[in-house]
C-alpha cells in the first residue's frame, strides 16, 4: 500500500503552495494530468484536479506515470458502476496503483475476487455485526471521556495525537484483543504500510520492509495462543480459526493484518480530525451544531463525505468495456476516486459545502460500494458520534490554530498534525 511521487514532475518544478498548485490543475495539457500526486494531496489541492476531470474528462487516461498508465474514473455514477461490477474490474492484484512487490506481496481479502474475497470477508465480518458495535460503544464512550477530561483547556495541543490517535488506536487494540499497552505500535505499523517512502516517515524500503515483519511476528505470537481455540470474539481468533483463512501463509497473514489496522486507523481517526478543521472552516455549521446535538450524526456522515479518509481504489480491467465513451481495455489499471466522486455536481446539491443539515448525508461514496464496501462503516461512525457528544458536553469551542499538515499521501486523505485550543 505504499505511494510515491510522479518521478515525472521533479521537485524543483512542482508547486511550492496550494494556489500554485491549483493554479497548475486548471492549466495543464489533459494527457499530463496525473492526480496520483501526494504532493498535490500533501498540499490540499487535489479538488481542483478533481473538479476539471469531472468536467472535462469524467474517464481519464494517465498515459505515463510511476505506475504505467491508468485510468481515472471521477464521476459518482462511473464510479459506483465500476465499484459494483466485480466481473469486469477485479481487485487484483492490488487496491493501489502499484503493483505488489515480489519480496513483500502483501496479498489480502480487500484485494481479492469471490469466492475467496467472501470468505475470507465472511470470517471476521461479524465484528461489525450491530450486536458487536452495540457492546463495544460504552468502552468507546468510557475511553473518549477519558482522554477529553486529560486535555488541557486554553492549552496549545495536538489533536491528531492526543484525541484522534488515542481514540482510534485504544478501538483497535480492544479489536485485536492485545494490551492497551501497545496501541500506538498499530497507529505505527498503519503510517508506516500506507506512507509515501519520500514522506520522511520511513527512509528505505529495507526499513519499511523490517517494520513490517515486525509487526508480523508480533501478531505470529499472538496467533499461536489463541489458533484451536474457537469462539474468540476478536479479529486475531477468527482469523486463526476459520476454514477460510487458518491456513494462509505469513505474508496473506500480514497482508490482512496490514488491511485491518490500516482500515480501523487511517480512515477514522483522521475523520475525528477532519470534522474539527470543517466545522472551524465552517463556523456557522458549527453554531448549528451547538444548538442542536441532534445533528450529530447527520455532521458525521457528512464530515465522511467531505473528508473521504481513502481517496481511491484501484481495480484492473478483466475485459474491453467502454465508460464514458472511452475504450478500456483488459488489464488496465483503473482508479475509482471516491473523493472526486463525493463531489460530484451532478449528483449533490452543494457538494463543496459542509453542510450538517445535507438531506440524505449518509448517501457518499466514502465506503465504497459493492462486495468491498467498508464493513467497519458503522464502527466508524460510532466513534465519530460519541466523542463528538462528549466533546459538546465540555467544551465550548475547539479552536483551530492555523493550517494542519497533511498526510502526504493520494491514498489516505489526513492530518499528521492539527493545533488546536480548547475553550471551556
């Protein structure tokens, strides 16, 4: 799941703000457009590229990049029309751009087809099931006022560290049953599978590949105590124990692990932080919010939507089709971009707008569509729901404090920081 820079564009002439960087969206010849950029993303101008795509090109080809060429699939009917059509466009051998790596394959149920994607998908569904959720959402409430009451008040903080981090790494470990002990080594193992090597997060592929193993033998041990013991209600039991995936070998195993922790990190935690910048952006909506709690989850959906914690998904052509009056051809890559799509004009009345009272707001494409749509999609809007009732419950304001960094990253769309003050 690793991305890179477009060795294309070179770092002396690529865009050293936002403006420019739009300013270059609206400028450039269509055939060198290559959204698959994490500088564009690292500065928070991938919407522009996205916007004229949906309008001048909704299906279209990359012809040169890192990755050979692809395709890019922008409009919200395209999309969902790919996304369901797992006949024709396959999940594998991967759900990013690049290719899997022969030292480090990675395999995982995410990117696989039926029957083995229903499966292997099928054995730790239940996690997601409403009576798993329901039992779990007191310890998610428990554990959210706790880190609320720690905060310093008219302090200058952190709030991807200290709250979304916390927050989403404390689920996680209780998901995999490990000690509360070691939940930042997930928020870790997570950054370091989905990261540009060029983010500064991680120097080599070597150190990469070694953090990786590491948490692969972590969970091997972890494996060992609980495979022959069925009825474990946590990730690491069910997949230890059932048919479909008790057999897998070391680097499936990894490769699933990689999806999970990933899939339970990335994109909530940096929705948590994502939906303090949009209302702050947004301080009329905010204003609602405050005097109506009842719009908590309507804000969730929407901050999902206008968030889009992944920002695409990779599927390869399994035969010639033609979208959008172009001719696709069997074994082309093609990228589904849910956050061009979850601003579709055609689709959403004010699709730029955060809106908190949008009609229909769980309607986006945050979660994908089809066999691969999330199944952590309402465990994810659980937590949103119950630190934002407890944060309105404290706290007058959360007050953003200039700009937050960016993940540099086209596939996870998030914040590495975000300073804030809290006002009592």
């Amino acid at each position: 799941m690793t991305v890179h820079v477009n060795p294309i564009q070179s770092e002396k002439n690529q865009p050293a703000t936002r403006a420019e960087a739009e300013a270059l969206a609206r400028s450039l010849p269509l055939d060198q457009i290559d959204p698959a950029d994490p500088h564009i993303f690292g500065l928070g101008a991938e919407l522009a590229y996205f916007e004229r795509l949906r309008r001048e090109a909704p299906v279209h080809l990359t012809p040169q990049s890192q990755f050979g060429p692809y395709w890019s699939i922008t409009r919200w009917d395209d999309i969902v029309a790919v996304d369901t059509n797992h006949a024709a466009f396959s999940s594998e051998p991967a759900i990013i751009l690049r290719d899997p790596e022969e030292d480090l394959p990675l395999p995982m149920l995410i990117a696989k087809d039926p029957p083995k994607h229903t499966a292997q998908r099928k054995a730790v569904n239940t996690v997601a099931h409403p009576p798993s959720i329901a039992a779990l959402e007191p310890l998610i409430r428990q554990r959210a006022c706790e880190i609320l009451d720690a905060l310093p008040v008219g302090e200058e903080i952190d709030w991807v560290d200290k709250v979304s981090m916390e927050l989403t790494a404390m689920t996680l470990a209780t998901l995999f049953d490990i000690p509360q002990a070691d939940r930042r080594k997930l928020t870790r193992w997570s950054d370091v599978a989905t990261s540009a090597e060029d983010a500064g997060l991680v120097i080599t592929k070597e150190q990469r590949k070694a953090e990786l193993l590491e948490c692969l033998n972590y969970f091997t041990e972890v494996w060992k105590e609980r495979a022959g013991k069925p009825g474990g209600n946590d990730l690491i039991s069910m997949l230890a124990n059932s048919p479909a995936t008790k057999d897998m070998d070391r680097f499936e195993y990894l490769g699933n692990l990689v999806l999970l922790i990933s899939g339970g990190n990335d994109t909530t935690r940096n929705t948590i932080s994502g939906s303090v910048l949009a209302l702050n952006q947004n301080p009329e909506q905010y204003e609602l919010l405050k005097a109506n709690h009842g719009l908590i989850p309507s804000m969730v959906s929407e901050t999902i939507r206008w968030q889009t914690p992944i920002a695409y998904m990779r599927r390869s052509a399994k035969q010639n089709m033609e979208i959008g009056g172009q001719a696709i051809k069997a074994g082309d890559k093609v990228a589904i971009w849910y956050v061009a799509g979850n601003r579709d004009e055609r689709r959403l009345a004010r699709p730029n707008d955060f809106w908190i009272e949008r009609p229909n707001p769980r309607q986006h494409l945050s979660f994908g569509f089809g066999i691969h749509r999330c199944m952590g999609q309402r465990l994810a809007e659980v937590q949103l729901q119950v630190i934002w009732e407890e944060i309105l419950k404290r706290f007058k304001h959360i007050e953003v404090l200039g700009e937050p960094k960016r993940v540099r990253s086209f596939f996870i769309r998030g914040y590495e920081t975000m300073r804030v003050r809290l006002h009592a």
